[in-house]
DNA sequence: GAATGTTTCCAGCGCTTGATGGAAACGCTT
DNA sequence: AAGCGTTTCCATCAAGCGCTGGAAACATTC
C-alpha cells in the first residue's frame, strides 16, 4: 500500500505540481481514505520528497541501462540511441521530466541525499560520452554539456500539452520531430567536440 | 498603479507559480490593500493572464530588437550574439523564463491571443537564423529547432540556484559557463546545417 | 482467541485561501 | 463645493487546506 500510494502520488505531483496538488487529490486517486494516506507517509512534504528521491532511483537506473547498452559503439551511435531510449521512456513516464523540471524553481528544502548521487550519475555518462576520461574529477564544463543535453529532452516531455497545438501535431509525430530535433542539436556538439580534440591530440 | 501591480505580480509568480502564489503576496508586494487589487484586476487568474501576456510581449520585442542588431552578419556570429543579448537579458528578468517553463505544465486555461503571435515570433527568429526563407510558412522542424533553442536559455535561466550549488559556483561564473555551453551546444547545429544546406545546393 | 497491524468512516480542528461588502478618506478636476 | 476615481481599513464569507482523533472492522500471525 506504502508502494502504490507513492507511484500514485508521483502522477499526481507531477501533473499539478506541489502547490497544486492536495492530499486530498492523491487519497482519491489511489482509493483509499484520506487517514490511511497519512498513517502511511504522515506530513505531505515527506510524501513529496519520497517522490523525488523514487524519481532520481529511477531515471539513474535507466542511465545505467542505457550505458550498458551503448558501451564500446561509436560516439555517434551512442548518442543517437542514448537519446531515443531516454526519449521513449521519458515518454511513458513524464512526470519524472515534470517533477525533474518543478524542482528547478520550488522553493529548496533540505535535500540532502541528491546532492551527493546527482555528480556522480552525471559523472557515468559524461564519460560514457566520452567527455572525460575521469569518471570522478568532473569539471564544470562537463556537467553543463551534461545538463543542457538532458534539459532539452525534459523540455519536449513536459511541454507536449503546450507544444502539440503549437506545431498541429498528433502524439506519434510529436515523438518523431522531437527525436529529430534533439539529433540535430546535441549530436553536431558532440561529435565535433571529440573531433577537435582527436586532432590535437 | 494598474501597471505596479502587473509588474510586482510578475516577478511573484514568477517565483511561486500560479499555485504557489497568494493574492495577499501579490498584495503586500506592491504594498496595497487586498481591496485595490481586486478593484483593478478582479479573479487571480485574469491577473495571472494579463502577466503571461506581458511576458510574451516583452520577450517578443527583446527578439526583434536582437534581429536588428545581428542583421547582416554571419550565422555565428549572429548566433553568439543572439545567444549573449538574450542570455543577459533573461539573467536580468527570470521571471520571463520561470513563467514560460511553468506554462508547459500548468494546467491550460483558454489563452487564445497567444497561439496565434507565438508562430509568427518564431518565423522571425528562423528566418533570422537562415533556417527558413519564408517566415510564414514555418515548418514543424524549424520550429522545433526554435522551441530548443529558447528552451536551453530559459533552462539555465530558471534552474541558476539549483545548479549553482551543483556545480559549486558564484553567480558570475555561472553566467559564464551558461554561455559557454549554450554556444557549445547551439552553434555547431546551426552552422553545421546550413553548411550542409550550401554543398548540396 | 489474543495480539498486532492495517484500513475505513466520520467528525472535526485551526488556518488560509479567493473574493466581496461598505464606510470613510484621499487627490484631482471641473 | 461637488463629483469622480482611487485607496484604505476592516469585517466577513464559504470553501478548501493540512492534519488529527477515535471507534470500529478486517486480515494476519502467533
């Protein structure tokens, strides 16, 4: 019940954000009384940070996938299928590009547990883009390169609402052009970055 | 005192979001009476609207301003300037990048006047960036390209006092390295397209 | 069958929210 | 001095918020 009330939850936050949601709105959603929601995860801002920390697990964890998957292929490969496997599963999952983007503008609370897991993470696939041949030493360039280029992607998730009547897209199309747009942008920095640095070498 | 209002309201929901905004905040900002501003702006939400569309405007005249200076020069140069102007001026005013973020995901209330300026602002700017030779008819790809462009600013812009302490630097640097890597990122795309585009004409 | 943990139902607490009302005062123009 | 638009003060409203309490029902385990 603990289990269903945070996957529930997840949805919920990330649809309305923390202001927006009540705990009332996630009671409802799982099914439950409101009373039993609060014998299981007590005040709302404990529930939301247990959404948070749920959503970090797994979208590290898909990193970690997709660095298995893409490891010891050229660089080009890598990042093209990095992006559409990232892509999809962003897809099936948006709230986790919702509630990743929330937190840049909520009010900060503690947080401390993310701090530490998120430089590391970043770490793995900047080397895994061949960035850096140190997975620890992460200079600040390299985590930006890393930001930018996972930013974009939530962007596309979290603004399909707003975007599809934008462009007069239906969903499947609005997942092709997105792919191809994140191609376009991040594959040219990333290769002609390593190019450069090759023939200096 | 109309447009006090509108401006302090601004800069509130800028940092709360809608949700997170209280007409007392907004109130006590400007440092009114509750009464005043329900006297010139009714309902919260025609409030929030008004702000929205203020934004837009402002955004959209900082665009042509930028295409007027960058008029005439080459690609990369007019992208590292565009990119410099824009980066600047969102650093000044974070609200415009807090709002337009929160709009992806905010629930979406009539907003008619909008949908029909956005394209033709986006028009200007492909056609300035020398994506497209007819800014009327934009197509779906270019107007991608645009949305990603904007949206790596406005990323960078909203999430400065997460990253900030992510990457373990001052306000200055961060300014800098943002540049760096929206460069990094956004030049080689565009330069290398178009590139492209030449050779096979 | 006693004990324990879980869940429901319901009632309610104190507080904040968005929004309105009226009375009075202010500044300004005519 | 009258009129008008603006602003303040204060009181208030219904609704919703986060959250708690107690009593009872259920399931599981020992």
């Amino acid at each position: 019940m603990k289990g269903r009330i945070l996957r529930d939850a997840r949805k919920i936050f990330g649809e309305y954000g923390f202001h927006g949601t009540t705990t009332r709105m996630i009671a409802q959603k799982v099914g439950i009384d409101i009373s039993t929601l609060y014998y299981h995860w007590g005040e709302k801002g404990d529930l939301y940070e247990a959404v948070v920390q749920d959503i970090f697990e797994d979208l590290r964890s898909k990193l970690v996938e997709i660095e298995h998957i893409i490891h010891g292929k050229p660089l080009a490969d890598r990042l093209t299928i990095a992006l559409d496997i990232m892509t999809d599963y962003l897809f099936e999952n948006p709230e986790i590009s919702n509630l990743t983007l929330y937190r840049y503008f909520t009010k900060t609370r503690h947080e401390s547990v993310l701090e530490v897991k998120v430089p590391e993470t970043m770490g793995n696939i900047a080397y895994s883009m061949g960035l850096v041949n140190d997975k620890k030493a992460l200079p600040v360039d390299a985590k930006m390169k890393m930001l930018a280029m996972m930013n974009s992607i939530h962007n596309f998730i979290s603004g399909e609402g707003f975007f599809k009547v934008l462009l007069d897209v239906d969903h499947e199309d609005y997942v092709r052009v997105v792919k191809e747009t994140l191609g376009f942008v991040l594959i040219p920095a990333f290769t002609q970055a390593t190019k450069a640095q090759d023939s200096s070498e």
